[in-house]
C-alpha cells in the first residue's frame, strides 16, 4: 500500500507562493531558534532600547519617592517641633496665671490694698515681678538671666 502524500508530491505540488511561505516560515523558525538559543546564553537583542526606557523610568520614581519620604519626614519633624513649642508655651502660660493669680489675691486681701503705695506693697509688686521674669526670662522688661557657672565654664 501507497502512503498518502509523499514528501516528493508535496513538493512538486507547491507553487511559487507557496515556496515562499515555505520559505519565510522556515526561515523565521530558525530565527526563532536561533534567538532562543542566543537567549539562554545571555545575549540580547534590545533595538528600541526598551531596557534603558524601563530603567530610566525606574530611577525617576525611586527619586520621587525619596523626595517624598523626605518631604514626610520634614513635616513629622515639624510638626513634633510644633507640638512642643506649644506645650512648653501653654506650660508658661499656666505658671504666669498661677503668679498673678496669688499675687492678685494677695494683693486683693492685703491691710493696704486701699491706702497709697506703701514700701510693703512695693515688695510684693517686685516679687511678683521676679516670679514672673523667673518663669519667662524672655518677657520685656526682665534682666538677662545671670551665668551659673565659673569662669571659662560652659553654661549648663
């Protein structure tokens, strides 16, 4: 018995065209192949430069999100600094009322709270003044705070 096609009539049954399609599927097979195997060994074949696009494109979000991450960090910083700032303002605040408070009740109560100026009732106005410039040396009108430490030493 006869095969079917033989590789003979298959060949003389094909016509110009279908050479040619023979032919560039053959052709792009061996291509295929061939970079296949040019592949495995490390070889490659970027002709549009897609890897350097990828890369470049890479680099620059990483250079966006430091800035970021930085930019997030500054204001946490901040606002930490802010955080303090305020505690420390309100805790002054709180001894600055606490002083006048007494020093008003003292005042309110005192024997000569009626009578002009007397020289005990100027004590107590500049007690209440040194109270006030020890709790915040920066208000107008109080003395820069004296050195505590010796000659030459670094102030604590």
């Amino acid at each position: 018995m006869r095969p079917w096609i033989t590789p003979p009539a298959v060949l003389r049954a094909l016509t110009p065209t279908g050479w040619i399609v023979v032919t560039v599927a053959f052709v792009s097979g061996l291509a295929l192949v061939l970079a296949l195997v040019l592949g495995g060994l490390g070889f490659r074949w970027d002709p549009l430069d897609l890897s350097r696009r990828r890369l470049e494109s890479a680099e620059r979000a990483t250079a966006h999100a430091r800035a970021e991450a930085a930019s997030r960090s500054a204001e946490a910083e901040g606002q930490a600094g802010q955080v303090v700032r305020l505690d420390n303002a309100l805790r002054t605040m709180r001894s600055l009322d606490r002083a006048t408070t007494r020093s008003l009740q003292t005042a309110r109560t005192a024997d000569d709270a009626s009578l002009p100026l007397s020289p005990a009732r100027a004590d107590r106005l500049r007690g209440h003044d040194r109270e006030l410039c020890r709790i915040a040396p920066d208000l107008g009108g109080c003395a820069p705070a004296p050195d505590p430490a010796g000659a030459g030493d670094p102030a604590v």
